[in-house]
C-alpha cells in the first residue's frame, strides 16, 4: 500500500506550495507516496498517515500532535529554511527517513 | 540561557491562545460564513458601482431593486449565520454533534431575539436589525455558551438513553431533546428577565454594555498600534503574530469591517475609521505579515545566488499576500538583523493610513473582504477606489526602501560565501566564521 505523509498547517497557502514540490520530486523519482495537506483540527479525519510534518508555524503544536496522534506515527516539525525554500527534495526525504523507505 | 527561556514561555502562551477552543471555533466559524458573506460582498459591489450610465441602466431595467437582495440576506443576516457556524465549530472540538448544537444555538439566539405582529396582521417580524452586524457579539455568546452547555450535558449523559436494537438515527433525534429542552428553558428565563429592565432585551443590553464599548476601544488608533507592534514581535521570535492577533481580536475587527460594509450597502456614511481585519490586509501587511513586498523585491536583485532563487520563489505570492517562504526561507523570523524593518515597516504602514485616513485623503475602507490571495492594488482598489491602490504602490516602495539596505548587507555575505565556497572547491562541507 502506498505510504502517506501528512502535512498540517495554519492558513495552508504556502504548504499547498510546498505539497506540489514534494508531489513532483516524488513523481520524479518513481515513489507512490501519497502527500496531502490539512489544518490542525482535521488531522484526525485525515488519518491514517504514515508520517505527520507540521509547518514550521505549527512547531508549538508538536507535542500536542503527537498525543493526538499516539506513538505508532512519527510526528515532526519541518526545518524553517526547507519549507521556506519550498525544498520538495528535502522535506521528501525527511519523510521518507522517518517512515522507514 | 533566560532570554531563552523567555521565548519559550512566549511560545507557549501564543500556542495556548492558538489551540484555545473557544478563540479557535470564532475564527474556523466565521471563516465558514466566508460562502455566504462573500455572496453578499460581490452584489453589493454590483450594486453600487458608482458610474452615472451603468445606476441608470440598473435603474431602468429594475435590476437595482434585484441585485440589493442578495446583500440584505447574507450580510445584514450576518449574526444568524455566524452563530450556527461558531457553535458547530466549538462541538466539533469536543467531537460532539455539530449540527445539533448549530441548531440549538440558532434556536437559543432567536428565542433572545425580539418579534412581534407585522402591520398586515396575520406574519411575524423578527427584529432584523439585532440579525445583522448590531446582533454580532450576542451570537458569538450564544453560539459558545450554549455549544459549551449541549456538550457538557452529553458528556454528563443526561440525554434518553435508548435499548440495543433501536436505530441510531432514533436515539440521536431522542439524544436532542434533553439538551434543547434545558437550554430552552434558560433562553426563555433570560428573556423574561431582560422583558423587564429598561433594556427590553439582552440584545440591546450586549450591544450597548460590551459590543459599542469593545468596537471603538478595538478600533481606536492605539488599539492597531499596539497590534501592529505585537503582531511583528511575535514574528520575530517565529511565532505566527497575524494568526494570533487575529484569534484574539476576531469578534471587534469582524464587528468593525461588518459595520463598515453594512453602511456602504445602505449608501451611509462609514463608521470606521479602520474596518479590522480588512483595514490590516490592506495596508498594515501588505503582501503578507512584516509588509515583506519590499524585501521580496529586493531579491530580485540579488548577488547571491541563494536569495536570487529565494526572490523567484516567492515574488509572486508575495503579491498574494502570501508570504511564508520569505519568513521562514529567508528566513525573517528569528533573525535578529531584520527585526528592525519588521517592526518598523508595518508600524509606518499603519501610522500613516491611520492618519491619512483620519484627515481624508485616503477613504474609509468598505469593508468587502476580498478573499486572501486577491491580488495587491484590485483589493485595494475593491475597498475603496483608485486612492487606496495608489497609496498600496507607495507602501510597496516604502517597504522597498526600508528592507534594501538591510537586505544589500546580509545578501553581499552571502555572495561572499558563495565565492568562498567555491573557491574552497570543497563546497559542501566548508564552514565559514559569521
């Protein structure tokens, strides 16, 4: 089954931004990830996931997040320069670190 | 090690008034109006273009008569929708019933809200005014009060409990009849009591008590100095200031702009002198939080090749308003060598619409709200003619001229450390001394 990450924002202007990149970069290299975005509150309608990335503007929330969430899913806050660079490639990998591919 | 420590309890505080139920589902509820509010922002533009030929033609073909509907039922009924949609929100935070407590809450709001006989005898007549703008804050009450109230009464299980073998659907219609009935009851007794004070109701109380009190103390000059300056300082230690100032002043700005754009609709005089948070977008952070147009076209001269990118990325969002990948890429927050113009550009931008509004030049904005991501320059010119957009291009080069230097320095290192790097010719791993 495809492997889904989940990214969770406020606004989600920018992380729709951010989500294309990411969308392209793993089209590019051939990976069937599904990658979609969602608010803080609809985190849990939109699970199962297999890895939750919160925007920077999010990274308060982490520990919230991951009470929600429980330990099987890995919860990370992405690095500020990556998502302001929109660095589909990095923030990818990352994902991927921590799903385990 | 303290200033840190100070940071983190600032972090703390503004994610705690971020996650905060009741301040959240006011925002998530009113960003749900946002279908049937901008229904009625887009006919009253309609309707009062203000070109001689095209008013007559409405005039003429009986459109004018036509196109003043849509408006006197979303916009005018305002406080009827947004007390539904705030109180589905706040259940949804409790995972209870959404639409129930929604229905509860409308129910609870008209049972407070005055009616009488019409003149032709035989229809009742809800005090419309009270649905409008006037009703706001008492539908923001009621909407968490009684969302709150339905959710505690189904967590204490007082509602009728069904045997196994009955349908859902049944116990879920047998479930609301508890909860309505209490809360009934309660609206009922407000009522009465409010029936007999020189108030007559609790509308006319909350408006004259809480609602004009709080919109002209929220819409005063130092009320959007004091948020403009909060708004950036939290930036500044990469916390979402816009977000959170919004969570907290929603209710007054929303009041305000509502205000504003019931009064343009009628062809009254404008009451406010800064309609929320239509008068922020407009001016205060224009092309997103910080004003950061000026930095983002900075970029587009850049030496280095680092910002020269960064600049590409994000010139054409910026214009959207949407500034995400210039404060955290470049990045803006916590970095203290833009702080200055991050403070300083948004409160220069608010001074002087502030005061060239006060004095005239600049008119009062009308309050349509024009859907974030409209583009800079038409929303201004939406709000209030070609005055407004050409002030937002002097913003623009205000914003320009005050990050540039900033930006020439910080883009020069960088340069810099781009040659170095390469000359180095073991670029990945060379760590230069800032």
């Amino acid at each position: 089954m495809a492997k889904k990450i989940l990214l969770v924002c406020a606004g989600g202007f920018s992380t729709s931004m951010l989500v294309e990149k990411m969308k392209e970069e793993a089209a590019s290299k051939g990976l069937e990830i599904i990658i979609d975005a969602c608010a803080e509150n609809a985190i849990e309608s939109n699970l199962p996931a297999d890895v939750i990335m919160l925007g920077p503007q999010m990274g308060h929330a982490e520990d919230g997040v991951k009470v929600k969430v429980g330990p099987q899913v890995p919860v990370t806050t992405i690095d500020m320069m990556d998502y302001g660079m929109m660095d589909g490639e990095k923030v990818l990998d990352a994902a991927k670190k921590l799903m385990g591919i | 090690m303290d200033k840190q420590n100070f940071r983190m309890k600032i972090q703390k505080f503004s994610g705690k008034i971020q996650s905060n139920k009741f301040l959240g589902s006011i925002s998530n509820g009113l960003m749900l109006t946002m279908s049937v509010l901008i229904i009625g922002s887009i006919f009253t533009l309609l309707d009062s273009i203000n070109i001689t030929a095209y008013q007559e033609f409405l005039q003429s073909t009986g459109l004018k008569s036509i196109l003043s509907i849509p408006p006197s039922v979303t916009v005018s009924l305002i406080s009827l929708y947004a007390v539904a949609t705030i109180s589905y929100s706040l259940a949804g935070k409790y995972n209870k019933d959404g639409l129930t407590a929604a229905l509860i809450s409308m129910m609870s709001f008209l049972l407070l809200t005055p009616m009488g006989l019409m003149e032709d005898g035989m229809s009742t007549g809800i005090g419309t005014r009270w649905l409008g703008a006037p009703g706001f804050f008492v539908a923001v009450i009621i909407a968490l009060l009684v969302s709150r109230l339905y959710v505690l009464i189904v967590d204490k299980e007082i509602y009728i409990k069904m045997p196994k073998g009955v349908p859902p659907t049944v116990e879920k219609s047998f479930a609301s009849i508890v909860p309505g009935i209490i809360i009934a009851t309660i609206m009922l007794a407000l009522r009465g009591i409010f029936q007999t004070t020189d108030y007559g109701n609790v509308h006319s109380f909350i408006y004259s008590i809480l609602q004009v009190p709080l919109t002209n103390l929220g819409g005063s000059w130092w009320a959007f100095l004091a948020t403009t300056l909060i708004g950036s300082l939290l930036w500044g230690i990469g916390i979402h200031g816009t977000m959170i100032v919004y969570s907290v002043m929603a209710p007054i700005w929303t009041t305000l702009r509502l205000e504003n754009l019931s009064a343009y609709q009628a062809g009254l005089e404008l009451p406010h002198l800064a309609p929320g948070g239509v008068f922020q977008a407009t001016y205060i952070t224009i092309g997103g939080s910080g004003a950061t147009i000026g930095l983002a076209i900075a970029m587009l001269y850049a030496t280095s090749k680092r910002y020269k990118t960064l600049g590409k990325l994000a010139i054409l969002p910026s214009f959207l308003g949407i500034n995400e990948p210039i404060m955290f890429g470049f990045p803006v927050v916590l970095n203290p060598r833009l702080l200055i113009p991050l403070i300083a550009v948004p409160f220069i931008n608010v001074s002087l619409a502030l005061g060239l509004t006060a004095v005239g030049i600049l008119p009062r904005l009308a309050g349509i709200g024009s859907p974030l991501g409209t583009p800079m320059f038409i929303n201004g010119f939406i709000e209030g003619g070609w005055r407004v957009a050409v002030f937002q291009v002097i913003l623009v080069l205000i914003s320009f001229a005050i990050y540039y230097p900033f930006f020439k320095k910080i883009d020069v290192e960088a340069y810099n450390e781009e040659i170095n790097a390469e000359n180095a010719k073991e670029s990945e791993n060379v760590i230069l001394e800032n």
